[in-house]
C-alpha cells in the first residue's frame, strides 16, 4: 500500500509540475542576484522588521501578473504589442525609452554579482572572467536551445532557489519573533527605513516581469493545439500557475531577509552592499555550507532572470518596431531578436568596465521602474478593464481593488524614492 502512495504522490508531483509554466519562472526570476543583494540589505540592516513587506507584497504582484497574464492570453499579442495597437505611439515609445535603460542596468549588476560570487568559490579565478563567461554561456543557451528547451532549463532553475529555504535552520531562531515580524507590520518614519520599503517594493514589483509573462503566455498558447480558444477553465490555470509562481518568489524573499536578518543582523553586521558582501559575511557565523548554498543560489538565480531580462527588453522592440520575434525561432529565422538579447548582454557586461557599480546600477535601475511602474499598471488595468480588447475576460472587482492599491502604493513608493534621492 505505501508503495502504491508513493507512486500516486509522485504522479501527482509530475502532474502538478508539468503544468506549471510562465507564472512560475517569471516568479522565480523576481528574486535574481540584485533582488538578492537587496533582501540581504533589508535583513542585516533592518534584522527581521521588514518581513511583513512580503506578505503585503505578494496580493499585489499576483494581481497585476496576473493580469498580463490574461492580456497574453486573450490578445495572443504581448503587453508591448497590445499598447502599440490600441494606445498612441507616445505612450508606447515612452515605455521603451523608460523600461530598456533599467532592464540593461539590472543585467549589469546581476552579472556583475554572479561573477563575484563565482570569484568567492574559486578565489584563484578573478571575478571579471566568471563576468564573461557566465555572459558567453548564456548567449549560447538563448540562442542555440528553442523555446520549450529553455523553458524547461528555466523551470529547473527555479529549483536552486529551495537551498534558500535550508539556510535558516541551520542555527537556532526565535520562531515567536519571526511570526511576530511577518504579521505585525513595523514601520518607522525615518530615511534609513523607508529606503529599504522602496528598495523591496521595487524590486518585488517590476516593470519587466510585467512585459515577460504577457509575452511567455502568447508562447506557451502556440506550443497548444493550434486553434485552440481562451477559455476559463485556461484562465483558471493560469490563475493558479502566476500565484504560486508568485508566492515562490515571496517565500524566498522571506527566507534570504530571515537569514540576513537573523545571522547577520544579530552579529553586527549591517551594511550589505553586494551579493558576494552577504555571501561573505556568512561564512565566519553561519559556516562553510550555509555560505556555500547562499552562493550557489546567487549564481543559479542569475542564470534564471538574466534571459528573462534579456528576452523581455528584446520583445520590447521587436513587437514596437514590428521585427520577427520568438524563442522558437532559429538565429537565421529572427535575426533582430537574437541580436538584441546579445547586444543586451554585452551592454550590461560593458557596465563593469565603464565605472558603474552594481549598486550604482541597481540605483539608476530602481528609479527608472519607480517612475514606469505606476504609468504601467494604470496601463495594464485600462486594458484589462476594455471590452474591446478583452472581451468577456475583463477585470473582477477584486483584481481592480488590488490593481489600484499597487498602483497608489508604487506611485507613493516612486515619490519617496525620488524625493529621498534629492534630500
């Protein structure tokens, strides 16, 4: 009989893992090395009072992902494509000259914190060549592998991020004051904390998930049955994929501002710039493998959201200027698509040798999605909210409540951030 259990449990397993798609490796890919290196701040800075952030964040995210989700789904065009055929070509163009900046920082200063790391575990390997090679490895898996290939290379990624959840209980933890933290925000009027608000919304909500799942949704309808129409039994499973994609993503972010804010915190060490600063800082109070999984992670993550990075800014243009795009497409078949996602690659690769630091880049980066973000969701909920576009799959009255707290709540996260820049 127990034999019989294990088999139904791992069937089920299978079962659940194979329907999982977009939702999840959009979620994964939120928390990259500079989502990392931000979490890790919060915890050695702020110790455990900023955990309540993921619980507040998660409804958030999940209703506006959600909701490109389905504006893939309907219009089998992504969030770029559809603001190009039912907005004006201001608006679009303003989104590309505001989102593509920031999506070329943010892959400069994961790429950049994945060579590091690498330099942490083979010291004697100077950190610019891990840059390069990490760069060069991912060039290859974009534009050699098609899309279902990389798909299920990124859903494996996601993988690596369960050694995040192991880190923890590798030393004792005040379990009261953890579940204290998480359900009784704390929040302090003063620069230091609302920085580090700014700094975990801003890298939970970003403005390049939102073109990356509309568009992976458009893919994954084209690897179905070829006629097949959007209905809800399809919206209810792309329902249940973004939010645990999304709730992964959450429970991580938990898991490395526990680590940080326990380890690191209570140790004294409360300045983290840097992924590597917080892999480092771990070694002499946490031990050998609690640093080594820290590490590992950082370094897998990377691997995870620097295609999705990529592949997002080079949807981005394709669908503006009207360029064949896709992942399933040969080198030959989409030459502008393979081509951005390389020059992508090689801008962000570029930031480490111009003077822009990491953190300088996640800075430039972070105000450039504050000022998108908010302009973006009252975007997404007009279209999610227009029968013309979609249909009888509009928005409920829940998804506009939340649509509109995000985006009353980016707005105000976007204000502080420019005002605490200047002040």
């Amino acid at each position: 009989m127990s034999g019989k259990g294990s088999i139904a449990r791992g069937s089920l397993i299978k079962k659940f893992w194979k329907k999982l798609g977009p939702g999840l490796v959009t979620g994964s890919s939120d928390d990259d090395p500079s989502g990392i290196a931000t979490y890790s701040q919060a915890g050695a800075l702020l110790g455990l009072s900023t955990l309540w952030t993921i619980l507040i964040s998660f409804p958030l995210m999940a209703a506006i992902q959600e909701m490109c989700a389905r504006i893939g789904l309907v219009t089998s065009l992504g969030l770029t494509g559809t603001l190009k055929q039912y907005y004006s070509r201001p608006v679009l163009y303003l989104m590309v000259l505001f989102s593509c900046p920031a999506i070329v920082l943010n892959i400069g200063a994961d790429i950049a914190g994945m060579g590091a790391v690498g330099n942490l575990l083979f010291p004697s390997i100077d950190a610019s060549y891990f840059s390069v090679f990490f760069t060069i490895l991912l060039l290859i898996i974009i534009i050699y592998y098609p899309y279902q290939k990389i798909a299920a290379i990124l859903k494996y990624l996601c993988v690596v991020l369960l050694v995040y959840f192991v880190v923890p209980f590798l030393f004792k933890q005040d379990w009261a004051a953890v579940l204290k933290a998480t359900f009784v925000p704390v929040i302090r009027f003063d620069k230091e904390f609302l920085s580090m608000l700014v700094a975990i919304l801003g890298t939970t909500i970003s403005p390049y998930l939102f073109f990356w799942q509309a568009t992976m949704e458009v893919e994954e309808m084209r690897h179905r049955k070829k006629h097949i129409m959007v209905n809800k039994k399809i919206i209810h499973e792309m329902q249940k994929d973004v939010d645990f994609g999304m709730g992964f993503s959450g429970v991580v972010a938990w898991f490395i501002i526990l680590t940080t804010g326990t380890v690191l915190f209570n140790s004294g060490v409360h300045q983290i710039d840097t992924v590597e600063q917080a892999a480092k800082a771990l070694r002499p109070v946490a031990g050998d493998f609690a640093y080594l999984l820290f590490a590992i992670g950082v370094i897998g993550t990377g691997l995870l959201a620097i295609p999705v990075l990529s592949g997002s800014l080079s949807y981005i243009f394709c669908e503006t200027f009207g360029w064949k795009e896709g992942l399933d497409n040969q080198f030959h078949e989409a030459k502008p698509f393979y081509i951005i996602i390389a020059i992508s690659l090689l801008l962000g690769l570029s930031l480490n040798y111009v003077g822009i630091t990491p953190i300088q880049g996640l800075l430039y980066a972070a105000i450039l999605y504050g000022i998108t973000a908010p302009v973006l969701i009252a975007i997404i909920m007009h279209i999610c909210n227009n029968k013309t576009v979609m249909g009888g799959f509009t928005n409920g009255i829940k998804s506009n409540i939340l649509g509109f707290a995000t985006m009353i709540i980016m707005s105000a996260a976007a204000i502080t951030l420019i005002y605490l820049q200047f002040t």
